[in-house]
C-alpha cells in the first residue's frame, strides 16, 4: 500500500501509512506499480507543502539550546498508535529552557509568538505550526519521556500515559476551538484502542463523549 492521504483538499490532518514507508525509511527502494513510496519525512513534508525541513531545525534549536523537552500532542500520539499526520508540533520545554529555545529559534529563522501558555514557531517554507506549550502542568512529562523514532525522526516522546493525559487537558478546555477538541478526542480514541489498558484512565466525561462503557 502506498502512503497517502485520507483527508479532504485543504486540510491539515492526512494518513501515512507506516509499514508501507518502512523500506524508505531505511534507505530502500521499493516501488508499488509505477508510484514510488514515500518515506515519512517525504510524506509530512508534502502535507505541509515545505520546502524547508521545520523539524529537523526545531531539533536542532532544541539541541543547541540544550532545552530539557519532549514532544506531545497529535504528533506523540503517533508514537503509539497507527500514524495521523497534522500540521501541529507541540513540544514541552523546560521552563528554566524557554528563553533559550526562543533566542536560538529566532536566530535559525523562526517567527515567535508569545501567548499566555505557549510560545508558537513558524518559519517560511512550511506550513507546520510548532507550539511550545508552558502550562506547567506538562513540566513533569520531560523527565518521564523516551526515545522514539517518529515519520524518520528521532526524538524525546512523552510517556504513553502522558501523551493521554495531555490530550485528556486539551480535549477538556471549553474555550478550545471545537475542530480542535474533536482532533483530541480522535487522538485519545486512537490511544486507547491501540492499548485498552489506558481506557481505565478516561474520566466519565470523556468516556461519555466517545460513547464508550
């Protein structure tokens, strides 16, 4: 099967399809018929219509920020369970880190936005939309968090059950953008159905929303 997207002209979520992208992504080349596979760094770059790789320079501030962090979000998710791919990259970073990470982004190109619990990156050449996110709550994923290769990427991930819990905060703001919450509660349903021992974790409210027991 080749990778490719599900979602409809103009969206920001698509499927890559990771088993299919798999002999890409250690160097092989395999052809299905006269489509060529993509790998997962070709793939998000095609959704994200980037001429510049946005994660790899993110990683790059991080690491010369020397920025205590781990990524969670939609983009963590994928770390657990069958991958979806947004335009979204949120990143905790450590708050004694932030002002670094801010000074090292906007040296390398980034556009920053300071908001009351985040500060967002963009950069010219791609539409990903990096979000470090500063609610101290997330503070404690970092030291929790594991390697993880993800779309072609190697990075710090939050722990399964964090990723959860963040998605559970996020879905759980009632000021949050409805398409937003959905997207959440889309993620939390893709967690729990690849390991249903995470269901115990729901509160009622979520549960409710997904018209599960």
């Amino acid at each position: 099967m080749l990778a490719g997207r599900f979602a409809t002209p103009g969206s920001d979520i698509a499927c890559y399809h990771p088993t299919a992208a798999a002999a890409h992504d250690d160097g092989m080349d395999r052809r299905a018929g006269e489509g060529r596979i993509m790998t997962g760094k070709e793939f998000l770059a095609a959704v994200a219509n980037a001429q510049t790789d946005v994660i790899r320079i993110l990683l790059e501030v991080l690491e010369e920020a020397r920025a205590a962090h781990c990524v969670i979000g939609g983009l963590a998710v994928n770390a657990y369970a069958e991958p979806v791919v947004s335009l979204d990259v949120d990143v905790v970073v450590g708050t004694a880190d932030i002002e670094s990470v801010r000074r090292a982004a906007e040296s390398r190109g980034f556009e920053v936005q300071p908001f009351e619990h985040s500060v967002n990156l963009s950069r010219p050449g791609s539409d990903l939309r990096v979000q470090i996110q500063t609610d101290p709550r997330y503070q404690a994923f970092i030291d929790r968090a594991v390697e993880a290769d993800l779309l072609g990427y190697r990075m710090r991930v939050a722990r399964r059950e964090d990723v959860l819990q963040g998605k559970i905060w996020a879905w759980s703001d009632a000021h949050r953008r409805r398409s937003k919450r959905q997207k959440d509660l889309a993620d939390i349903m893709r967690l729990v159905e690849a390991d249903p021992s995470l269901a115990g974790a729901l509160p009622d409210a979520v549960r409710e929303a997904i018209g599960g027991p």
